[in-house]
C-alpha cells in the first residue's frame, strides 16, 4: 500500500483548476489546501474542492499536513517558491516553464537536493499517447536511424483579448519571458531531445518582432539543434500567426513519422493510438505522487528539465549573438 499523497496547491488560475480536476480523479493523490495572493480566487477554490485557503504562502508551507506543493503561479515567482517549498520539507511539482533562468534551475534543484525532495516540472506533452508512441517507435528503430526532425508550432496568442482566459502578465517581459519561448517553449524544446533520448550539442536560432502585440520581445522563433546522436531538429514557433499549426516531421534511415498532437502517421498509413492529449494532466499528476510516495526519480525531473530550459537560454543568446552557440557554454560539467 503506498498512501496517498496530501497536497496543496499555489496559485488558483487557469491551469491550478486543471491540476486541481486531475487530482480529484486520483486515487494516491489528495487536495489540502489552495493558497492565492488573490483571497477571493483561493476562497472560490477552496469552497468548490473542500479545501483550507491561504494568502500567504507561508501559512501555506507551514501546515504540516501538507507533503508537496504544485506552484501554478506566473513565471516569475517559480523559482523562489519552489526554493521556499522544498526549505519547509515539501515535494514539489512546478509548471513549465521550470524558471526563467538556468541560474534559478540550479537553486531549485539544489534546494530540492538538500531537503531530499523530489522535484518534478509540468512537461505534460511528455504523457501524451502520441508522444509517448513516437519516442517508443524512434526506440524501438521502426524509422531506422533519426537524421532530421522539423517541427511546427503557431498560434494567435493574445491575452490582452476581451473574453481570452489568459491574464495579461503573459505580455509582461519581467513576469512572462520570451512569451514565444518561455510559455509554448518549454513544451516544444522538451520533447525534441526527449523523442530522441539525446541531448542538444549545438542550437543555431534566429528571431522576429513581427507585430506590434508583442512589443520588446520577438514573437516568432527558429531553432536548430543538432543532438549529440547526430540528428538534427528544426523548431519554428510563432505566437502571433493567424493560422494555427502543431505538427512534425520526422524522417529516419528506414521511414518516417508524421504527426499532431492526436494523430500519428507512419510511412503514410496512420497507426491508431489509445488514449488521448487531455490524459495527459492526469498521467503526470498520477507519477508525481508515486514518485513522492515511493522516493523515485520522476521522467521530468529537475535535472532532465533543466537541459530543455538551458536550451531555451541558448536560443535566446544565439539569436542575439546572431552564431550558433554550444550547449557546453550553459551546461557546465558539474551539472
Ligand atoms: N501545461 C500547460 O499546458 C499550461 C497551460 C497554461 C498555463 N501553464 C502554466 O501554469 C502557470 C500559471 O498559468 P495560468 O494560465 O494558470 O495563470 P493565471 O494567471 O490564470 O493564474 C495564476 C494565479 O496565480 C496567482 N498568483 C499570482 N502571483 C502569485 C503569488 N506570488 N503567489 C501565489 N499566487 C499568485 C494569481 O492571482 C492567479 O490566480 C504558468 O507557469 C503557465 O505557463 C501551463
């Protein structure tokens, strides 16, 4: 019998409600408390679920009840809440993206290591059935030896729009990032390397302002990496483009393997999956309290997810040295 895992949640927006949902549906996983700097957003949660609001994250911390966190707040605060969680002896799950700089990685990764709290960030395409089938098949050598990976994704994204469920911090640089990079990135850098199960040597990437939505900050993005195997993978991103897209090719020695999100296309005929992306919140929620509860080491550890976001912080650092950059720079070999 492994128990069940008691949580609280911090932050009570978009996806805390999500995460929120997922956990009621878990057996080994249950809901203590919410805490939000906004009291009415955290009382309004906390009376739907039937759990203890907070306002202060240290009141939050300080309950003994209380085993792990997830931090679904804006990006700016992750890294000193994880920090602070892991100091008051909690677990912690944080969404993407794990931080906004390599730097902050680091803190809380240590942080995690010292309290010996498992520490895991919300790379949730990493439970889609799709995902998980593609990075089986390139295991497997079904497409022969990867050599090339060019994947796509675009999208309107503005939530300064009336009737949008995203807040304007998003827009905000100081709180948000590189909207294009540290809010749909995260995702999409994640699951390159973790297709391949090999890490990014070199990234080559080059950026535009292309509207005025996004002011200060480029919208649409181009990344090439090349993987230690030796594959090489394209990722052209864009939060402004009218046209939505979400797909990939990938081509290897012995065929090839299209898809979306839901759909998966091998040398042409499709091969149908079980399941579905909207599982993916649950999957994950389900590994974290194993992990917490039996002392493993989740697939989206700190560590693993500090490779996506050092790959991040290349990009950005390549597309303004205008060169293509080696990840050994952001990746130090105590790392
Ligand atoms: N996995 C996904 O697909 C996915 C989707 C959406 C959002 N996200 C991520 O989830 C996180 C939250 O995004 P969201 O869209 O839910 O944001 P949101 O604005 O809807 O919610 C954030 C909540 O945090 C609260 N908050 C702000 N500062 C706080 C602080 N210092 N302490 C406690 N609470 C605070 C706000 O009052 C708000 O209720 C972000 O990291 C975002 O990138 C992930």
């Amino acid at each position: 019998m492994q128990g069940v895992l008691s949580v609280g949640v911090i932050g009570t927006g978009g996806i805390a409600q999500s995460h929120i949902n997922a956990i009621k549906d878990l057996e080994n996983i249950r809901l203590v408390a919410v805490m939000d700097i906004d009291p009415k957003r955290a009382e309004e949660t906390a009376v739907k679920y039937g759990a203890e609001a907070y306002n202060q994250l240290e009141d939050l911390l300080t309950n003994p009840d209380i085993q792990a966190v997830h931090v679904c707040t804006p990006h700016s605060f992750h890294a000193n809440q994880v920090v602070s969680a892991a100091e008051a002896d909690k677990h912690v799950m944080v969404e993407k993206p794990m931080a906004l700089t390599v730097a902050d990685c680091d803190r809380m990764i240590d942080a995690c290591d010292r309290s010996n709290k498992i520490l895991m960030a919300g790379q949730v395409m990493r439970h889609y059935p799709v995902n998980l089938r593609i990075r089986q098949l390139i295991a497997d050598g079904t497409i022969g030896r990867v050599g090339h990976l060019m994947r796509r994704r675009f999208s309107y994204f503005d939530p300064s729009q009336r009737g949008n469920n995203y807040q304007k911090w998003y827009l905000d640089l100081e709180i948000g990032g590189v909207c294009v990079l540290y809010c749909f990135g995260p995702h999409e850098y994640d699951i390159l390397p973790w297709y391949l199960d090999s890490p990014v040597v070199e990234v080559y990437a080059t950026g535009t302002e292309s509207t005025k939505l996004y002011q200060g900050q480029k919208d649409s993005y181009t990344t090439i990496m090349t993987h230690q195997n030796g594959a090489v993978s394209v990722l052209s991103q864009s939060v402004v483009c009218h046209t939505g897209a979400h797909d990939q090719y990938i081509i290897g020695s012995q065929g090839s393997i299209m898809s979306t999100s839901q759909k998966l296309i091998l040398n042409g005929k499709e091969v149908l999956v079980e399941g579905s992306a909207s599982d993916g919140m649950k999957e994950q929620i389900r590994e974290f309290a194993n992990c917490c509860l039996t002392n493993q080491k989740p697939d989206a550890n700190g560590r693993s997810v500090r490779h996506t976001m050092a790959v991040i912080e290349a990009a950005k650092c390549s597309a303004e040295r205008k060169e293509p950059v080696q990840m050994s720079e952001f990746e130090p070999a105590n790392r």
